[in-house]
C-alpha cells in the first residue's frame, strides 16, 4: 500500500502522480495542505470558479466528472488523488483581482455550515481572507503547473 503525499493540492507530471506523488512536498509552489479539501469543497471550488450557483447542503458533484482519478492508495478507504481538469487549471492561473475577490466570495458559501469549519479553531465562521488566502495558493500552483507544463491534483481524503 502506498502512502499518501504530503500535499493535498499538488502540481507534479501525470507520470509521478500515476505511482501516487508520493515524494510530493509542502513548498507553498507545488505542493501545500489545505486541511479543508475534501470532494465537496472542490465542487464547490469548480462551481466558483464557472461562475455557477450551488447548494452548500447538497452540492451536485457531477460537476467533477472531469476530475480524472488518476491513483488509489487503498481501494476500500481511500485516499483517492484527482487531477484538475486543464480548464480548472487555467482558470485559477488566470485569476486576478479584483476576481479573486468574487470567485472567494463564492467558493465561502461552502465553508459556512457548522460541520465544516474553515479556520483551525473550528468555532470560528468562515472568513473572506481565509478563503481568499487558500485561493491565492491555489493559484500559484496553478501558473506553476503551466510553467513547468505539469498538472494539478488534488488528494480526496480517505474515509
């Protein structure tokens, strides 16, 4: 069984990420760890981004049908690592402001249920600098994915 990278947004070649990334860093460049990613916060990533309404109870995550998955590190629990789809990726890399101001304000709705809380406290609501803060990194990662003509992958955390 392999292990899981450290990084659960990372930016590395499909080659290295088709044996599970394993030697993936947290360098804030091609790799950090976002605590607050998980299958729904992405949908509700990919939805802001489009500019598309969602429901923060129930999203829809057919909206991540474009999310290959591209390793399994164990196949009853999980993890699972996904790749971005190239629009997504374009579409972060090309964020500027006062953009990221508008996709953050979306994507916050999904972070405002109790049971998901944004910052480390937990007790805290959902702030709009959090989430601006996490989206700027995403969006480094993503002009350094198409820089260095790699992907961007996201680990989906196991069960």
């Amino acid at each position: 069984m392999a292990r899981e990278p450290a990084p659960n947004i990372l930016v590395t070649s499909p080659a290295d990420a088709a044996t599970g990334a394993q030697l993936a860093v947290i360098d804030g460049v091609t790799g950090v760890d976002i605590g607050v990613i998980d299958t729904e916060t992405v949908a509700a990533l990919h939805y802001s981004l489009v500019g598309q309404d969602y429901v923060a109870d129930g999203i829809d995550l057919s909206i991540l049908g474009d999310h290959e998955e591209v390793f399994v590190y164990n196949e009853m629990h999980g993890a699972w690592l996904f790749r971005f789809p190239d629009t997504i990726v374009e579409c972060l890399a090309k964020l500027e402001q006062p953009i990221v101001d508008e996709v953050a304000r979306r994507w916050l709705k999904i972070f405002e249920n109790e049971w998901r809380p944004l910052s480390i406290q937990g007790d805290v609501a959902a702030d709009l600098d959090e989430v601006r803060g996490i989206l700027r990194q995403l969006v480094t990662l993503a002009r350094t994915a198409q820089e260095h003509n790699k992907s961007m992958f996201w680990l989906a955390p196991s069960c």
